[in-house]
C-alpha cells in the first residue's frame, strides 16, 4: 500500500505542466507537540514537507513526521503522515486567502480507519510592507477538526487563530520570521478544554545557495492563557533544518 500511495503521489507531481515540486524541507525537533498543545511524543522526531504548485493557485502538500530513533513509518505513536490540497491566492488589495482540507493519517497507512483526522481550513491575511526589508501580516485562521471513527469522547470543533506575521531581512544571507496568534480551541478530540492559547514562532533562515536554505535554530511556545484543567501546559519545542527551492 505504501508503494502504491508514493507511486500515485508521483504520479500526480509528474504531470506535464507542473513542476515536481515547489520546495522540500527536513526538520529535526526535540518533541512532537501538536497545534492544541498536546505533546504527544517527548522526543526527537523528523519532520519532512513536499509543496507542489498546481498552477492557477492550487497546490498539494505531502508532510510526514517520524521518531528520529526509527526513522521509517509505521504509524506508531511518534508517526503521522498529512495530505493537503488547497488553493492560495490574492482577493483583494494587499488581501490574500488560503483555503484547504487536510486529512491526517494517524493509524493504519491510507486506511481512512478510526483514529484520523479531517481538517478543512482557511485563512485570511493582509500584509503591510513597513520598508524594504520588514513587512508585516495580519491574519485570521480558522480550522475544523473531525475525528473519524473514535470514541464517543472525540468531540469535531475548531481552532480559531487571530495573529500577525513579521519577516525581517537584515542581509541577503539572513531571513528572520516571527508569527504570535492567540488561539481558541472550541474543545476538539478527546478531553480538552474550551480555552484560549498564546501561539509564538521564531525561526533563523540562512541562504545558503540559489537553492538551499538552513532554517536554525527554530523556536515555538505554546501555552494556555486561560485556566485548562485537561493538563496542558506550556510547551517549548526547538530544532532545525534545511529547505530545498526547486
């Protein structure tokens, strides 16, 4: 079955017209901590990301995440595999949409079994360039969550995130990016709170070569504003990487 699902994937990249592939990045982070808040693995995983560019504006995302200590798939506790499809574009002056579904792959490989998560999504965003190396976004972002076949705890919501984006160039090797969002989680999956939660993320982007970039380090925080008592608590997840432009 994985066989198959790689062979349809390349399949689709290899289309005439469409370039095999708009970018491709390598992570190494120190846990696994999903957007809620919840670590759901105390250790080093690899996070890998293949973007395609569709034409007109849609694309394609295939991102998957693994335990450093067994790097291979097989959808243990440390693995999960993210397919998207979506379209991104200009609506307005200086206004720009990203609207999408994702399908998270949790439990047997492409079995659309118990366990896994559909997740439309949409953001809106209007960007303001404060000069020529700093330009600023603010965005509005909304996403479901619905459980496939879990328990009759899994409860289908929505996180809703109202932030800003920074990117700072100081020099043309150095790309700095910055993004904080306060988060509501409506109380989706199983034993979660409704609740706000502050969201910051900073990463260090070095061009190395026309093509490759080394994102170190990477920083992100996530941590409850309001009281949860469904045991999350404030989370700080560091690592790095490289990104391939093609």
């Amino acid at each position: 079955m994985r066989k198959i699902a790689l062979l349809l994937f390349l399949a689709l990249v290899g289309v005439p017209g469409i370039a095999l592939a708009d970018h491709f990045s390598t992570q190494v982070k120190d846990k696994y901590v999903i957007g809620k808040g919840l670590n759901i693995y105390d250790g080093p995983v690899i996070q890998r990301d293949v973007f395609v560019e569709l034409g007109k504006g849609f694309y394609a995302d295939l991102w998957w995440s693994t335990g450093l200590d067994e790097p291979n798939l097989n959808l243990g506790i440390d693995d999960e595999i993210d397919w998207t499809a979506g379209w991104k574009g200009d609506v307005g002056e200086g206004c720009k949409l990203d609207i999408g579904i994702a399908y998270f792959d949790l439990t047997k490989f492409l079995s659309l079994e118990e366990g896994d998560v559909i997740q439309p999504f949409a953001e809106l965003g209007r960007k303001y360039d404060c000069d020529s190396r700093n330009s600023i976004m603010l965005y509005v972002r909304a996403v479901g969550l619905v459980p496939i076949g879990w328990d009759k705890d899994a409860r289908s919501g929505a996180h809703v995130f109202l932030g800003v984006k920074h990117d700072w160039q100081p020099c043309e090797l150095l790309g700095v990016s910055q993004k904080f969002a306060v988060m509501y989680d409506t109380g989706t999956l199983v034993s979660s709170d409704r609740g706000f939660l502050g969201n910051y993320d900073l990463g260090l982007n070095w061009k190395v070569s026309k093509r490759a970039t080394v994102n170190l380090p990477s920083f992100k925080l996530i941590s409850p504003i309001s009281d949860l008592d469904d045991g999350r608590k404030t989370q700080h997840i560091v690592g790095g990487g490289i990104t391939f432009s093609f």
